[in-house]
C-alpha cells in the first residue's frame, strides 16, 4: 500500500504535485471558464455573497488562512478564518449573503460540522472543501468542492494541504468570474499559474530533498523551533511549526515576521533555529525586504537561520545557515511550494528521532468528538 515507501506520510508528500493537479482537474470548460459542478448554489445566491468565513481546524484552517489574501485580492469582499470549535459560541454574524466554507479532509471532524450546522441555522450557505467523498461535512453541506488528493493516511495532514489551498483558490476566482471582480484575461492567467505549480512542486521534490534530510540530521537536537513568515508565508509559517510539533513532538511557535519586536525576539538565543519563509524579491519586494531585515534582526542575536527562498535570491544567500530553494513563481501560489520542504523536515525529524510518522502519539486522523 505504501508502494514502495517507508512511510504513507512520505509517500503522501511526493503526492503533493498531483494532489494540486488532479484538483484542477475537469473544472474547467472549453473557453477555460471556471466550471465547480459540484456547487450547488445558484449564480444569483453566488453574487449577492459579500463575505465569506471559512471555519475548520489546523492544517485546514491554515489553508483557509492562506486562501484569504488570494480571495480578498481578487473578490474583493472580506474573508474571516474561524477555528471551528470557536464559531458557534461566540454568536457569529451570519445572513444569506455569507458564505460558510467548511475545510476538512476527512468531512468528519466534529467541530468544523457542529460549525457548518450553526452557520445553515443562521440562514447562511454552506460550502464544503473536502477530500473524502460522501463524509458527512460535504452530505450537511449545500455545496462541495472535493479535493482530489486521494486518500491521506497519515495522521499528519500533507497532499490534502495543497489540494485544500487549490480548492479554495479555484473557489475564489469562480466567484470573482461571477461577481466580475477580475477580467478573464486575468482569470485565466491565475488559472495558468495554478497549473504550473505540481511542475514546481516536483522540483522542489527532485532536487531539495537531500538538503532537507542534512537540515534535519545538523538540527536533530534542537529543542525548539520559531517559524515566522509574511503576507502568506504567515500561514506557511504556522503549518511548519504545526508539522514539527505534530510528529517530533518538538516544541515550536509559528509567528507573523512582523510581531518579531513586538515579543518573540525576546526568545532568540545563540543556537536557536528560527526558519523564515522568505516572499519573493520581485513584485511585492517591500514584503521580501521587511523579512529579510528580521533575518538579519535574530542573525545578530546568533541564531541558526534556515530559509525557504526564491532560487538565487542573493540577500538569503548572505544570512542564511540553511535555505531550501523554491523555483520562480508568484507570491499568490508560493504556500504550494514552500511548505513542501517543511513537511519533508518534520519527516526527516521524526524518523531520526525513531518516532511513527504515521502514527503520532496521541493524535487521531479524524476528531469526531467536540
Ligand atoms: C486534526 C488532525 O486532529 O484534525 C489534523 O490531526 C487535521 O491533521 C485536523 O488538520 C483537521 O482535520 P480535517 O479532517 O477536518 O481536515
């Protein structure tokens, strides 16, 4: 069943590129026109939607997190992350013109369902992001967008990540073709970026593993671990330290890059390793100029730096002890690439420190308690 690898969690990473490409799979038609069959909701409810709330729970709401700056970027209506387990009790403003988006790969866990029933209480629709067919998330839901990534079977979230970030960017740009927030043009040049990436994820799969496995043995004994990002690195940011923490059970926080001075500065000490994801130098270069000045920040403080950057990206090359390279892409579509080495660290980790990647302690694949 593993087909050849040690683990399903390996296995399930070098799924990452075709977990992406089957999700875009037939959802397009001849003109190249977002098609979501699955959907349900009728154009007229679509457009009338003025604000979307993605409720799920951790590695899904760290998708939903990262599909917020696309969708705000080309919808232009507001879009709120909500952890499931806190949606309902804190009496959300809910009405037909928003939209409930339900992330979950398994379509079991408790919180996210008690969530989305809430939400359609409320008199709003519910649209579900889910990766197993026939769960009871997408049956409660008005909507599905399945992710096609195939069975995950390692407790540890992976390939359904990607898939649940290309889901929920194909979700995005249908709706900005119906509100007609963006031209086609543009559409379709987003569509074209999207399909380029399993190609780039495959890179980072073919030629960084080997320096992903040296980071992991050089770093074995570190007792914890800052992961800080920005724009959407922040969400990447918090997905690395999830992973670590998850299966190698080895303390970490995830930061926003630009709350290093406001307080997790204070933690830096010679030896820390501190992993920066690092935006792109072109386009919003304002962004890659910021997190550089934090690497440089915590690099005075005798930290270990280990950066995810753009190929040849010059000023990473100066400061950093590690970097995983990501090839060229834009900003948008760099979370599909950049947690890839990430999830392939928290592996390495794990296995070096003879633990069950599959099977993490005291963690279960679906939560189907609240
Ligand atoms: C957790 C799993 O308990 O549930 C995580 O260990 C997962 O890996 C989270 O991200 C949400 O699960 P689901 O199935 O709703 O995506």
């Amino acid at each position: 069943e593993k087909g050849g690898w040690d683990s399903f969690m390996d296995k399930e990473i070098h799924e990452d590129p075709a977990a992406v490409q089957r999700t875009l799979l037939g959802r397009f038609d001849d003109s190249g026109a977002i098609e979501l069959d699955e959907v349900r909701i009728d154009e007229h409810d679509f457009k009338a939607i003025d604000k979307i709330i993605v409720v799920a729970c951790g590695t899904a709401s760290y998708a939903g997190q990262v599909a917020k700056y696309a969708i705000e970027h080309w919808v232009r209506i507001p879009v709120e992350i909500e952890l499931a387990h806190e949606f309902r009790y804190r009496d959300p403003i809910l009405n037909a013109r928003t939209l409930v988006v339900a992330i979950s790969q398994s379509g079991e866990t408790m919180d996210t369902l008690m969530a989305l029933r809430h939400a359609r209480e409320q008199g709003s629709k519910v649209l579900a992001i889910c990766n197993t067919q026939g769960a009871t998330i997408p049956r409660e839901s008005d909507a599905v967008l399945y992710t096609h990534a195939g069975p995950e079977v390692a407790v540890a979230s992976t390939k359904a990540f990607v898939a649940q970030i290309t889901a929920a960017y194909l979700l995005g740009l249908y709706l900005a073709q119906v509100k007609g927030t963006m031209f086609r043009d543009e559409i379709r040049q987003q569509v074209d970026s999207l399909k380029d990436m399993p190609r780039k994820i495959q890179w980072v799969l073919d030629t960084q593993t080997a320096a992903v496995e040296q980071a992991a043995e050089r770093m074995a004994n570190a007792q914890s671990f800052l992961f800080l990002g920005r724009h959407v690195g922040y969400p990447v940011a918090l997905e690395g330290a999830l992973k670590l923490k998850e299966i190698a059970y080895t303390f970490t926080e995830g930061f926003a890059a630009g709350e290093l001075k406001h307080g997790p500065i204070a933690l830096v000490d010679a030896g820390e390793p501190v992993v920066f994801i690092v935006p792109p130098e072109r386009g919003r270069s304002v962004l890659h100029t910021k997190v550089i000045s934090g690497i440089e920040e915590v690099k005075a403080r005798g930290a270990t730096i280990i950066a995810v950057a753009e190929e040849g990206d010059k000023d990473v090359q100066r400061y950093a002890d590690v970097v995983f390279w990501r090839p060229a892409c834009p900003t948008l579509m760099s979370p599909l690439v950049d947690v890839v080495p990430l999830q392939l660290f928290a592996m390495n980790m794990a296995k070096i420190k003879g633990y069950d990647v599959d099977k993490p302690r005291n963690l279960a694949k679906s939560v189907t308690v609240e």
